[in-house]
C-alpha cells in the first residue's frame, strides 16, 4: 500500500503511474494535458497537479491535490 510509504522518488514514481492508469481505466474521455507529481521527504507530502480535457468536448479543468501525511 502507497498510503503508509515515506515519500522519495520511488514512491512519486509509483503513485504518478497508478494514477495514470486509474484515469485510463475508469475515465477514458479524461486526456490528461499537464501532469505533475511532487513529493516533499521533509514533510512527507505529495502535490498532485493534472489539467486535462474531456474528449468530444470543449472543456477543460485542472485539479490540484495536496496529501499530507
């Protein structure tokens, strides 16, 4: 489980993917145009960025989420 990991790259690394395929699987009109994972180790933190586009559509959005542990 990602939930109770310390933060460093591994761990980014591997939230950014599963969130990646999440989208893909449950949300296939989502394209994502910016994606960006951060992860502060000092405070064991992680900031998720996404603006994306609805397919067919002409809206977009952006998303901001931050996760303190």
């Amino acid at each position: 489980l990602l939930l109770f990991q310390n933060i460093d790259q591994d761990t980014v690394e591997g939230v950014k993917i599963r969130i990646q395929k999440e989208i893909s699987d449950y949300f296939p009109r989502i394209i994502p145009t910016k994606f960006e994972i951060t992860g502060d180790p000092d405070s064991n933190t992680l900031r998720i960025y996404l603006k994306y586009k609805i397919l067919n559509s002409n809206n977009d959005d952006e998303l901001l989420i931050n996760i303190e542990q």
